[in-house]
C-alpha cells in the first residue's frame, strides 16, 4: 500500500499515526519533494474525478489568483496545476487494495483498510 501526501501536512500526519496505531504496513512518498507524475495522476482519475484530487479548501488554491484558478476546466489543466503545485493536491492519496482514499475519514479507513 502506498501513501502519497506532503509530510508536514496535519492531515497527513494523522492519517500516518492511525495507520500506524492499526498495525498497517505502508510506504510514503513526499510529493512535494518528489513530485507526482501524469501517469500517476491518470491513474487516480480511472477512480476518482480531477475534481475531487483538486483541493479547493486548500491554502495553495486560495493563493491563485482569479484567472489561474479559472484556467483549471478539465484534467489536463488540473493534472498540470497538479504537477506544478503539488501542495494543491488534497491529502493524503492513499492507495489502498480496496481502492483509492483521498483525505482522512476514519470510517472509510476502517472499511477499506481493516
């Protein structure tokens, strides 16, 4: 199973702490150093929209200005933005055996990863 998120996100964090106090196994890739590949992102989008990839919430979409967040119409604006500001992505992307979590909801967890 693989992680996928930015280490000092709090979001992250606490999804990393219940995984570890559940005794499950993963490994971590920082996007943020290593960023996060087109394929990577096609892959997530065969289960989730781009929409719900894009975090809208977040500090990094608030800091757009108003035609950077207009040019986002489509997976490919939003894969590029993606790539481009890897913090806009919402966290953690977790790929799981029972499919793809995004964010942290405990209950989801616990039907997808116990």
């Amino acid at each position: 199973m693989k992680v996928y998120g930015i280490k000092n996100c709090n979001t992250v964090k606490k999804a990393i702490d219940w995984l570890k106090n559940n005794g499950i196994d993963y490994e971590f890739q920082d996007f943020k150093k290593l960023g996060v590949s087109e394929d990577k992102l096609k892959s997530w989008e065969e289960e989730v929209s781009w929409e719900r990839l894009v975090n809208k919430k977040g500090t990094t979409w608030r800091g757009l200005s108003e035609s950077e967040k207009e040019l986002v119409i489509d997976e490919k604006s939003a894969n590029w933005l993606m790539q481009e500001k890897t913090s806009v992505i919402k966290r953690p992307v977790i790929e799981s055996p029972k499919g793809l979590i995004i964010g942290f909801d405990e209950k989801e967890y616990l039907e997808k990863l116990k």
